[in-house]
C-alpha cells in the first residue's frame, strides 16, 4: 500500500479518524460514537499484536529492536527522549497496515478508527475534508488520573526492576508525545480538542461528533 496513492482520500472518504495523547479518552468516545452512529468501530491498539506480526523487520527496525530488550531496558535504562523516539508506534511503523485493514473493510458503513498511533502527519494526506480528524491532547492532571483510575502503566511499569521510576519515565514520554502530536496537528492545520475534565463526557462525545459532521 503507497499512502502516496491521490486516490486514497476518496478511497478512505467514509473514515472519521480519533487521535491523540495517552489517557485522554478516545476508546471511550470512539465506542460512544459508534454506538450512537452505527459506525464501524476500528481500534489500533486491539490491532497492534497482528500489525507487530504481520509488519516484516526491514520494514519496523523499532519494533524489531523493541521486542529483543528487557523490560529494564526498555524502561529504565535509557533516557525518557530516546524511549520517545524509538518506540515503534510513535514512528508510524506499521501505520500502512491500518490503512489496509481500512481498505479492505465495505465502504457502505462509516468508521471511526482510534487510537495514538494515528499521528497527524500520516493521517493528513488520507483526508478528503480536514472534519474527518480530530485529535485529544489531556492535561497532565486529567492524564494522571485517568492512568491511575486504570493502572495500565503500572502493569507494565510493575515489570521491571524498579517500578517507581519506571513508572514516572512512562509518563514522561507520554507527556512527550501528546506535546509532539498536539505541535503536529495544530501545524497541520488539525483539530485539537483539549481534555482537562472540564466537561463530562456526553458533552464530549458531542463535541467529536460536531467536529465530524455526524
């Protein structure tokens, strides 16, 4: 698959995309808005153990190199920068297989695709209308909470030897990398919907799906 291909915004016309930084509430909303609209959900993070599979070494060097380290060094010995710009998913490997699956679904239901692995720069040139994407920045605070209302990271954290400061080095990058994709987006020309908890969640339910025209 060429995402160079000038058909593909015509190709992926009825797919809405939900991006942006860990904890701010795509799942959620994704599945809200699918149930509410009829749309195909698609969910990148469900995806990842068959992209991983499917995705040849030569083609995710990052992944490659991610799956030969131990969870210390993945996780504590190396700088939180450089645990932001090797990690597999935040480089777009693999970002092609989600455009197949996509193509390879009917085009007569509508979809919403999720998760953080829909980085700005990619997703851009598979627009035919910039109101097909949207992207979730949290605030620190809503971040934090929201991580720890799930423990997602600290199972990983809880891993290594030393799951404290594992734990702070995730959230690190993860503060890194909403700042890199909110920067994108907004360079882009994107929408940016920041989350701080402000609003309740139908309220933000409804403010995606105005920004899709649903």
């Amino acid at each position: 698959m060429d995402r160079r291909d000038d058909a593909l915004p015509d190709r992926l016309a009825h797919v809405y995309w939900l991006g942006g930084g860990s904890g701010a509430g795509k799942s959620t909303i994704a599945r809200r808005l699918a149930a509410t609209y009829g749309l195909r959900l698609y969910d990148t993070d469900v995806a990842m153990a068959d992209h991983a599979g499917r995705c040849r070494p030569e083609n995710c060097p990052q992944l490659t190199a991610f799956k030969g380290m131990s969870m210390d060094e993945r996780w504590l010995n190396r700088p939180v920068e450089r645990m932001l710009e090797t990690f597999h998913w935040f480089r777009g490997e693999a970002f092609d297989l989600i455009v197949e699956d996509l193509l390879a679904f009917p085009t007569d239901q509508r979809v919403i695709v999720e998760g953080l692995r829909l980085l700005p720069l990619l997703v851009a040139p598979l627009l035919a209308d910039r109101r097909q994407a949207a992207w979730l920045v949290p605030t620190p605070a809503f971040r934090l909470a929201a991580f720890g209302s799930r423990g997602s990271l600290m199972d990983i954290a809880g891993k290594t030897s030393a799951p404290d400061r594992a734990l702070d080095n995730l959230l690190r990058r993860d503060g890194l990398f909403t700042d890199r994709v909110e920067r994108e987006a907004r360079a882009a020309g994107l929408s940016v919907i920041a989350v701080d908890g402000a609003i309740g969640l139908e309220a933000s339910v409804s403010r995606v799906a105005g920004q899709f025209g649903l």
